[in-house]
C-alpha cells in the first residue's frame, strides 16, 4: 500500500512538472525562435567581420599569425555578444549574471597566472601595427643587431649577421629602445684617421674632401664633413663624415671600406703618411751603468 502511494505520486509529480514545461515552452516559443535567429545572426555578422577586417589587416599587417589572432578574437567577441542577447530574450537574467560573475573570476584568475604571456601577446599586436619596425628590417635592440624574420604572439625573430636567429621576448621590444637602419634611406657614415705630423693639413683636408666626395655624391643640402679632433701621440687624427644609401649595417660596413681603400690611394698618391705607433727604448741608463761596471774593474785590475 506503501509502495502504490509513493509511486502513483512520483508520477503525479513528473507529469505536472512536464506539463508545466510543456506549458512554459509554448508561451515562450517565440523568445526561443527569436533568441536562436538573433544568435545565428550574430553569427554570421561576426563571420562577415572578421573577414572584413582580414582584408584590412592584410594591408597593415604582414604577419599572418597576427592576422589570424586578431580576427579570432573579435569573431568570438561579436559571437559571445550574440549569446548574451539571446539569453536576455529568453529571460534568463539571473543565468545571465551568473555567467558573468563566473567569467570574470575565471579571466581574473588567468589573467594572474598567464601574465607574462599574455603580456608579449598584447606586445605583439602593438608590434604588428608599429610602422617603424617590419619584416626584414635591419635593427638594434637588447645588444643583438639583425635582420627581422618573424614577429608572431610570443616574441620577435632576428636573423643576425653570423647567420644565427635570435628570439626576443616582445615584452622587451615594447619596453626596451631599438635601433632601426631600415626606416631611412640614408645614413650617414664615420670614418676616423690619423696623418703624420709633418703633413699639410690644408691639403689633406681638400684632398679627403674631395676623395669621399667623388665615391659618396652628396644629393641636396648633404655634404663632406671633415674635422682634426685629436694631437694623437703619433698622429693628427680626423674625422670625416659623409651621406650615403644604407638600410642596414652591411651597407655601413660596406661605405667604411670603400672610404678608407679611396683615402689610403689618395694619401698614397701625394705622398702623405698615415703614421702608425712608434715605441721608443731608452738603452742609456743600462750602458752608462755597464761602462761604469768595465771602468770600476779596470782601475781595480791597475
């Protein structure tokens, strides 16, 4: 008799409880309906988005993973948005909140345990729009000089002048200086040297003026700059400094020798010397002593 009860009143419990959700789908049939056509429609703006702005980014942005990440994350942004939406038409504001509040918990604790990452990911998206530094530039940064090969999320690869690739957290590019030789079309090139003293400074100066002059051809208010700096212990030194087209450090390297080969043919043409170090050794004190020594012990001897 027990068991009959408590059965035929489960059942009784499970049917009002279907129709009441039976009931509770009909009247909000229409907020379903609305809420799945606003979601599919957030989808499919979110999908017409983020190819919108691939094609934006496709010009400004030469890194694919850059590109790829960046349209991710904006079609989950419009997606999520959508799903927010269609919970509101459903009424579920009290799931709504606590969605919300769970998210935040959840991105504030992954947020603290993937700082660091996340920090050269936001450094990498600022990298990725920083017109002053693009694939292949030539650039100084954090004691390594290279070429860029690749700016992804995590970090920046430079492939140095010994052929080795070195990778530098984006953190450190945003946060350190860098130097980039690619960013101007000309640079301007030191070249330092010495001429003996006994040589004619007026002279030397026109003829290396002229020398670089003639290798380097200045264009617009460019020109040969050429200064004495130093009374060097054997030399005269100067400096001279001249324009050329250089977008990487193999390109100054490159102008320095071809300067110093046209200086050393000219120099050596008009006889001019470029002195190197000399050392002199004082014997006196040495020999005066060991005649002294001889002296001593001949007068012993006589």
């Amino acid at each position: 008799m027990f068991e009959s009860f408590d059965f035929k009143k489960s059942i009784n419990s499970l049917v009002d409880k279907l129709t009441g959700w039976l009931d509770s789908l009909i009247v909000n049939l229409p907020n379903i309906i609305l809420a799945v056509l606003v979601f599919i429609l957030f989808w499919f703006v979110a999908k017409w988005v983020g190819k919108f702005v691939n094609r934006l980014l496709i010009k400004k942005v030469k890194q694919d993973s850059i590109r790829e990440i960046t349209v991710k994350v904006l079609k989950a942004t419009i997606t999520l948005v959508g799903f927010f939406v269609a919970l509101g038409l459903l009424n579920l504001n009290q799931l709504l909140t606590s969605i919300l509040a769970g998210a935040g918990v959840i991105g504030l604790a992954v947020g603290l345990a993937l700082q660091g990452p996340l920090n050269n990911s936001f450094s990498g998206v600022i990298l990725s729009f920083l017109p002053e530094l693009q694939i292949g530039d030539w650039v100084e940064t954090n004691g390594y000089a290279g070429s860029v090969m690749e700016i992804n999320l995590r970090s920046i690869k430079i492939k140095q002048s010994d052929n080795n690739f070195v990778i530098i957290p984006n953190t450190k590019i945003v946060n350190e200086s860098f130097k980039n030789f690619s960013r101007t079309e000309r640079s301007r090139i030191f070249v330092n040297c010495g001429v003996h003293y006994d040589s004619d400074l007026e002279m030397v100066k026109k003829l290396t003026e002229d020398t670089i002059a003639d290798l380097f051809p200045q264009n617009g208010q460019e020109e040969v700059e050429f200064m004495y700096n130093e009374f060097a212990d054997s030399s005269i030194n100067f400096t001279v400094r001249f324009w050329t087209d250089a977008k990487k450090n193999y390109d100054i390297l490159v102008a320095q020798s071809r300067a110093i080969i046209g200086i050393k043919k000219a120099f050596d043409g008009k006889g001019i010397n470029i002195p190197f170090p000399i050392r002199t050794i004082d014997f006196s004190n040495k020999l005066n002593l060991n005649q002294a020594q001889e002296k001593s012990s001949q007068d012993s001897e006589d």
